[in-house]
C-alpha cells in the first residue's frame, strides 16, 4: 500500500473561504470564527463565519443553476461523465482531506484514509446511477393508453452535515443530491468544515457548473436557519440531533416541505451463546470504539447471553487495554480524541451519571493520566456492566466512547432490551444459528441489521432508514427526486 503524505502546509492558517457559485468567497461582513485542534489545544485555522446574507446568497446561486443552469439539462451520460470525475479528484486529494479531518476530529490518520474510500465509492456510484434512473412502464388499457413514471429532481437542496465524517458524508449526500440534476448548498459544522471546503473549491476541475455545489460555513442558529426556512429551497436533509431534526420538520410542515432525516442511535449489538466468543469481542469493540463511538450507527449497547457473558467483557477490556492512545497523526495510534472539550464533557458526566444509577464501571471513563495527552480531548473507553434498561448509559445517545453491558437469558428478552429505545436506526446479532439470526434480525427495529458483523460495506448502494427517533425519509438517491406520472391516450 502507499504510504499516504501528511503535509503541515495544507492546514491553511486562513480564513478559509466559502464556495458560492464556484467561487471562493468571503463572508459578506467579513466575520470568521476559529477552529482548534482537539489534539493539541491549540488553534488550527481560521474561517468565513457566514451570514444569513450569505445563505441567501448560496440559495440564488443554487436556484438559478437549477431553474435557469445547464445541469439539470444535461444528458445522463454527460452528468456521469462529471461525477467520475469527482471520483477521481477525490481518490487523488484523499491524503489531504484526511489530514484535514484528522486535525479536526481527532479520529486516527490511517482509518480516516481508508474511510475515504467511501467517498470516492459514492461519487462513482452515483455517476452510475446518474445514467440509469428509475423509470417504469405501466399497463394500462391496451391500445388506447400507456403510462409511464419517472423520478424528477427536487430542485434545491439544503443539505446540513455532521462533523464525525465530514468530507465522506459530503460525498454520499451530494453524490445522491446531484446525480438526477438537482442542485445544493451545503451547511457543514463549524467543528469540521476544513475538509468540506477544501474538496468544494476544486469541483470546478471536474467540469461541475457553478452553483450546482455550495458551501456556507457558519452557525446553525444563522446559516442554518435561513437555509431551512428559505423559500428558494425545495428539501432540507439533515444528519444531525433529534431535537435538530424536530425542529426542521416543524419548520417545514407551514410549507410541506420534503425532509430527509438521518439523526441519533442507540444501537443494540446482540450475541447469543452459539457464536465465536473471541471474535463477538473483537467486532464488539470495533462496534463502540471506532472513531471514539462518534457514529450515528455505533453499537453502544451490548446485549450478550449470561453464559458468555463475562468471558466476552473479559477479552473486551483485554484488547482495549492493548490499543494505543495518543497523537492521531500517528500510525500507531489506534485510539484519538473526542471532537472537543464539551464533547469530552459530556462523555465524562455520562460515565458519572452511570456510576451514580448503579452500573458497575469495569474499565476506563476518565482522563488518561499520561501528561503528554492532557491537552487533548481524550477519554479512555468506558466499559460499565450491570446496566439495566432504564438508565441514563441504556437510554440516551452520549455519542462516545461508552459501551453499556447487558445480560439476557432468553430470546425473547433479548429483542425486549434492543427494542426497548427511543431510537431504531441500526443493530447487530450474532448466532451460528441462520434462522434464529434472521428471526431476531426481522423482529428488530432498526432500519439497518448486521448479521455475525458491523457497519456497512454498501452505504451507497444499500443505504439504512432510521425508525422511531433515528430518521426519516427514503433511502437512496430517490428521496431526493419527486415522481411523476404520465398517462397518455393514443387512439382519438
């Protein structure tokens, strides 16, 4: 494999600008804000602190690439054409996009690299799709009529990003966003918007027509609220917080506005006494761990059968007191940070909160004693068990590291404690038992399952709905089209 580069010089003192109508662009008021990194404590850059004006702004440019632009008339080949394109300018840039994010997050260099990938998949993936759109042929009465249905594109699309992945959620909304001709504007994190901008800036190599992509960079309060309330923009789409996406959908019922939501989970990982103890250990805390449990899909609860139960908490605490902690810069690191001191905060009154209700913390929860990581945003993992449903660590989405361990003796319990959350987006099982794994799989609910695995290889092409709390909205490129039927009389 090739050693990807890290280079000093592409962390950019700023101000980073913003991308409005493919061109780099300052606040209108001039107004930055700064952006630290969680590893150091200290400052990495400088950017456009938009304005409302500035969101406006985005949404005439996006508006009049859609209404008036050649992007939604160009042919389908012509649209994948471009979006191969971008596949490959992302495959090319993906060692300084990912050493922009790690900077920002603080998730590790070599697997923020491989999550990439991800990214230059969806772009090839939708350029595909943007050749092979779903249409279809009805039969209606023979001789005299045939009918047809196609997905159109929405028009203008508000899409508002987490800060956990950015550049890759970047390119799996925008591919989806762009492919049948519809246009955007994009409101990343303050946290984390380097990586965005930066691959933002260089659509334009690719061929993209200015305003089909926009960036505005600046506070939900502002950027975020003029975007969904605006009545230039068609669909809202949001991967963010319950109480966000309540409040977008509120906002978006005076116009019957289309959203698509992809929020919180609180998700069951469920292994039952057949399976391959070792390995159930090993996925377990690749499930809760990965990225420090900042996943929307991570496995946070962990529902095992009483009989294996201490045999797998055992080789759980084993391995992550093997995993190295420190610089995500470092190849050798396999634990970072937190996204931020309030992100590390919050984890830690969560640990305090569990030990309070009676949860029995086995492993970590705190602050690693080694002086070369107090600056940083760390926590070590925190393994409780002893946790029963209706505590704080069972109940609530901490989006962190923390794994809640619980028993089940039966089946039947074990589906009660997974369905027993607010949330339904993802959840795993584990069994040598084919029907019992597709029995439990169909009685979960949550929008996505894996089986004797986590986390999924098809993101673009098999993507997950969330249920209850953790979402709303088709999946794939089609909640971002609206159909149209034709019918059409042939015999006068």
């Amino acid at each position: 494999m090739t050693v990807p580069r890290r280079d000093p010089a592409w962390a950019l003192p700023g101000p980073w600008p913003l991308v409005i109508d493919g061109k780099p662009v300052q606040a209108s008021d001039g107004g930055t804000y700064e952006t630290d990194n969680p590893y150091t404590g200290e400052r990495l850059a400088t950017i456009a602190r938009g304005t409302a004006a500035d969101a406006e702004r985005a949404v005439r440019a996006a508006r009049a690439a859609f209404d008036t632009g050649p992007w939604p008339r160009l042919s389908p080949n012509q649209r994948g054409e471009i979006l191969g394109r971008i596949a490959r300018l992302m495959d090319r840039e993906r060692d300084r996009l990912s050493y922009l994010e790690t900077l920002e997050i603080g998730k590790p260099f070599l697997p923020t690299y491989t999550h990439m990938l991800q990214g230059v998949f969806a772009w090839d993936y939708f350029a595909g799709k943007a050749r092979d759109q779903a249409e279809e042929y009805v039969k209606v009465a023979a001789g005299t009529h045939f009918n047809y249905r196609v997905h159109e594109p929405v028009g203008v699309v508000a899409e508002i990003l987490p800060w956990n992945g950015p550049a890759v959620a970047l390119a799996q909304k925008v591919s989806g966003i762009i492919c049948t001709g519809n246009t955007v504007v994009v409101k990343p994190s303050s946290e984390a918007a380097l990586s965005v901008l930066a691959f933002a800036a260089m659509l334009e190599e690719a061929g993209l027509p200015p305003g089909v992509v926009n960036v505005v960079a600046g506070p939900g309060g502002t950027v975020g609220e003029t975007l969904i309330r605006h009545k230039g923009v068609d669909m809202i789409s949001l991967t963010g917080s319950v109480e966000t996406g309540q409040h977008v959908m509120q906002i978006a019922a005076a116009d019957l506005k289309p959203v698509a939501l992809e929020l919180g989970g609180k998700n069951p990982n469920v292994v039952f006494p057949d399976t391959n103890v070792d390995e159930a250990a090993m996925w377990a805390v690749i499930a809760a761990f990965s990225n420090n449990g900042q996943i929307c899909v991570s496995g946070s609860r962990l529902i095992v059968h009483e009989s294996i139960h201490d045999a797998v908490v055992e080789k759980i605490v084993a391995r992550l007191k093997g995993m190295r902690m420190g610089d995500p810069l470092d190849d050798a690191t396999q634990i970072g940070t937190v996204i931020s001191p309030k992100q590390r905060a919050t984890v830690l009154e969560y640990v305090q909160a569990g030990v309070a209700e009676g949860a029995t913390l086995v492993y970590g929860g705190g602050v690693p004693d080694d002086p070369a990581l107090r600056k940083g945003c760390f926590v070590t993992p925190a393994v409780f068990t002893e946790v029963t449903p209706g505590m704080r660590i069972a109940q609530e989405e901490i989006f962190g590291p923390v794994l809640a361990v619980m028993k089940f003796k039966t089946e039947e319990e074990a589906l009660a404690l997974a369905n027993g959350v607010d949330f339904g987006l993802a959840g795993a099982v584990w069994t040598a038992d084919l029907q019992r794994a597709l029995r439990v799989a169909g009685k979960m609910d949550a929008g996505q399952v894996y089986v004797n695995g986590y986390y999924s290889p098809a993101m673009s092409e098999s993507p997950g709905v969330g249920r209850k709390k953790s979402g709303y909205g088709e999946a794939g490129y089609l909640k971002y089209t609206v159909p149209k039927t034709v019918l059409v009389r042939i015999q006068q």
